[in-house]
C-alpha cells in the first residue's frame, strides 16, 4: 500500500494505492545435472575468465560497439526525481481517448480518511465519460497512469512510454475483401450465441497447471500422467463456412448441455 493524494489545481484527494494484479508464474531453478545442486550466477571478465566483484563493475552506457559513457554510482543517483507523494492529474479526455495498447499495470485506488472527495471525483469521471492523465514518482521513477472511474470507485492504470506503442496507422494495412451479406448474418449469430458474462475460473494457464501436475507427481515418486494436448486442425474453409460449422457445434453443445 502506498499513500498518495490526487491533486489537480487546487483540489487534493487523499487516497491509499493498492496493487490490483499479483504475479504467479512457474519459475526454475538452474541445477548442475551431476550432483542437482544450485549452479551459482557470476560476474565474469570475458577477456581473463576471472571473477568480478560487484564493487569493481560500473554503469556503462553503450555509445558504440565496444565504446561506453561510464556513470558513477553518485551520478546516476543525482538524476532521481525528488521524492513526492502527490498524483498530478495534468488534463483529463475522453474515456476513449487511449487505444488498450497503452495500458500496462493497474492499481487499486482507495479513499485515504474521508471519502467524499474520492466518491465526487469517482462519479464526476463516470458522469462525465473522462479520465484523467497522470503522473507520479515512486521508488525513485516518473510514471505517467490513466485514471478511470470503476464500478463506483478510482483505479489507476499506468501507461507505456510513447516509444514502446506502435500504433496501428504505423502498420501496412491488409489487402482484404468486404464480408459479404451471408458472413455477416453468421458472424453476428455467432457473437450473440457466444454472448454471456465474463467468468475468470474459467480461463487458466494450461502450460503452468501442466507443469505443476508433473512436478506434483514426479515429487511424489509416480509416473506422471498428463492428459493430452487438443489437436486443432488448420483447414483451407471460407470464412462463411467456417462460421456455419462454428455456429452448428455451438448450437448443438448447447443442446447437450
């Protein structure tokens, strides 16, 4: 949790940041296959093969091949922003303003003591259809966010550097036809038998539950027994038969269900 408060003008909301996603990936350790003991990551010179100490390295920014620009440790720490915690909103736009490719991280926005200026500001959004462009520093880096009005609160969204966004008028644009009447009707018929809430338990990272049922059963000294991975064939079907074979299957699990 990270206290903050919201400033834009001369009115400040107090509020409390939470962490809105946590990361739960599959992680290795790297062992050496003789003995399965840890192998331990070095700092190496590549010209004398020799140990480094961490003491003995420096930043180096590469300039050229094999040419850096060396920044002392004091160096690159007197470039740190000052420390501040206030989230300047600097404009606010549309809510759809931003394609989904800026967004990167959200967090949890809370109302820090009263709440009465965190709901106004929380409805003003929604009411309003706007979201506010931020910017913050924490733990010693500028941060540019999207501040959204969410199911009655604040979430705050951080954005991608502008270098990192391709945007899709940089793209070639693909040399296709128009769908024709047929393809649409289907297409439309599949979306609304498709259509329902989105349900989350539903969605899982099948690599990653793989991995943990072979690592459960190898733990425990058994054979492992992994279901088969679905085979998806690839056709060469139009696009107008492909939707109807699609929308048959559906319509016939459905009748199952």
């Amino acid at each position: 949790m990270w206290r903050s408060t919201i400033r834009f003008g001369s009115v400040s909301v107090p509020v409390k940041l939470y962490a809105a996603v946590a990361e739960h990936g599959v992680h290795f350790h790297l062992l050496h296959a003789k003995d399965r003991v840890r192998v331990e990551q070095r700092l190496v010179n590549p010209k004398t093969g020799e140990a480094v100490a961490p003491e003995d390295t420096r930043r180096g920014y590469p300039v050229a091949r094999d040419e850096y620009v060396v920044l002392e440790a004091d160096e690159v720490a007197a470039l740190a922003p000052e420390k501040s915690r206030e989230i300047e909103i600097t404009r606010f736009v549309p809510r759809d303003a931003l394609a989904p490719a800026w967004y990167e991280r959200p967090y949890h926005l809370g109302p820090d003591g009263d709440a009465g200026s965190y709901l106004a500001l929380a409805e003003a959004l929604a009411k309003r259809e706007r979201i506010g462009i931020a910017r913050w520093v924490l733990r010693g880096r500028h941060h540019v966010g999207a501040l959204r009005p969410r199911d009655g609160g604040l979430v705050l969204i951080e954005l991608r550097k502008r270098e990192e966004v391709v945007s899709a008028e940089e793209l070639a644009p693909p040399e296709v036809r128009a769908p024709d009447t047929r393809e649409l009707e289907l297409a439309e018929q599949l979306v609304g038998a498709l259509t329902g809430d989105f349900e989350p338990e539903r969605f899982r990272e099948e690599y990653q539950d793989r991995v943990r049922a072979l690592v459960e059963a190898k733990a425990r000294g058994r054979k492992p027994k992994l279901a088969p991975l679905p085979v998806r064939r690839r056709g060469t079907a139009t696009l107008g038969s492909a939707l109807e074979r699609s929308l048959k299957a559906l319509k016939k699990g459905q009748a199952r269900g």
